[in-house]
C-alpha cells in the first residue's frame, strides 16, 4: 500500500513540473530595438518597416526608414544553436517600393554599390520553431527580417502574476532605452527591371529574413529532415545555406 502512495506521489509531483514548466513556456520576452532601413541607391525607391507594436506598426515612406519599437519575441530561429543568446525571434516587416524601371532585388546587410551585389548578399529565409507560426507580411509583398539583439530583455510576460503582454510592452517601452546607434542597418536593393544577379558566395552572412507563409523545411545535403543545424551545407526552401 505503501509502495502504491509514493508512485502516486512521483506521478503526481511529475505532473505538478510538467504544469509549471508549460506556464512558464508562456513568457514572452520583450525587446527595445532600432533599425534602420535604406535604400541603397537614392531615387530608385522607397522604403517601410512594420511591427506588431501598437505604438509603431509602420513607418513612413521614404529613402530611408528608422525604427524604434517593442517587439515581443515570437518562436525561436533555427539557424542557431541552443544556447546562443541571439536565437530568439523578433519580427520586422521590411518592404520596399521601386521606382518606375526599377525592381527591388532584396535586403542586405552589407552596403555595396548596386552593380556588385551578388545572390549571396541578399537575406534569405531562416526557420522558427514556433508552432503554426505564419508570415503576417508575406500578402503585402514584405519580407520579416529578425530582429533580434544583444540588448538585454526589457521585460517579460508572467502569466501566473497577471502580467500580460500589454503591460510587458509598456514597462518595456517605459524605460526609453533604444541604442542611439541602429541595432541593424539593412538596405534594400533596387536594381533595373530584369537584372540577374550572380550567385556569389558569403558564407558568414546572417539569414533570417522570412519569404514562406509557413514553416520552412530544413534538410541536409543527403535529403535528410533536420530540426536543428550545427555547421554544414543545408538545403532550406530548395536553397542551399551553409551554416
């Protein structure tokens, strides 16, 4: 009798963390961050971002786009390794406008003069883990860049104390402590109608830039289904990116 009352303990104990630990899977950690976007050739196009930030969701139009919002983290990018304090996923919507003759090639994070960008400068789709995740900006012809940074969380949901979203936000923003330099400067690339870029080849580049309304598929170079990457050659989206 006595064996069955502890087994019924240990499993009742086991379900007492396994709650614990799915309440506190809850937390959403918010950010401040600031990004800059430009375009990289002046009187090619326009540029914009959005967010879910009620106080900032779109910024105006113009040569160059600045952007100071709380951004709540959505999903993990599987691009980095468990651990990396930069793996969480913070969503801005980048979008760019050309000019008659002109087309917007993508966003990169280097700056370049318009003839020398090659495929492997542009910004190209990381993974997320975040369940039924889904591309918010993908039907109004953006890309979702992560925004994610060094910067320490500002604050953070508690479900068990009340603390919702809306109040983590506002804390957050609060504090009034965006760096004044950009977190991240992208630059959107315009380039005559019909231009082909080269493939190029920048194996250091940083790919989290969204382009599919669902999660992407991640596998290795022997058709293997992965979850996670180490370093190697994947295929992500038919695109091969190496990590």
């Amino acid at each position: 009798m006595q064996k069955i009352y502890f087994s019924k303990v240990r499993r009742m104990v086991a379900a007492m963390a396994l709650c614990v630990v799915a309440i506190s899977a809850q937390a959403t950690p918010y950010k401040n961050i600031h990004v800059q976007l430009v375009a990289n050739e002046t009187g090619r196009g326009v540029v914009y971002m959005k967010t879910e930030d009620p106080s900032n969701q779109q910024t105006r139009k113009g040569e160059t786009a600045t952007l100071k919002a709380t951004i709540g983290e959505n999903g993990n990018d599987l691009t980095r390794e468990e651990g990396d304090p930069l793996r969480g996923f913070y969503m801005v919507g980048l979008f760019g406008e050309a000019e008659e003759g002109y087309e917007l090639a993508g966003f990169s994070l280097v700056k370049k003069a318009d003839n020398e960008y090659t495929k492997a400068d542009l910004l190209v789709a990381p993974t997320t883990d975040s369940n039924g995740w889904t591309d918010p900006y993908v039907a109004d012809g953006g890309l979702v860049f992560n925004a994610n940074c060094s910067r320490d969380v500002d604050a953070q949901t508690d479900e068990n104390k009340g603390y919702t979203s809306d109040m983590a936000r506002e804390d957050a923003r609060a504090k009034d402590n965006w760096n004044v330099e950009p977190d991240h400067v992208v630059y959107a690339v315009f380039l005559p109608e019909g231009t082909v870029l080269p493939d190029g080849d920048n194996p250091d580049k940083i790919n989290n830039v969204v382009r599919q309304t669902s999660k992407a598929q991640v596998f290795t170079l022997s058709g293997q289904k992965v979850t996670s990457m180490r370093k190697g050659i994947y295929i992500i989206n038919g695109k091969k990116v190496i990590k």
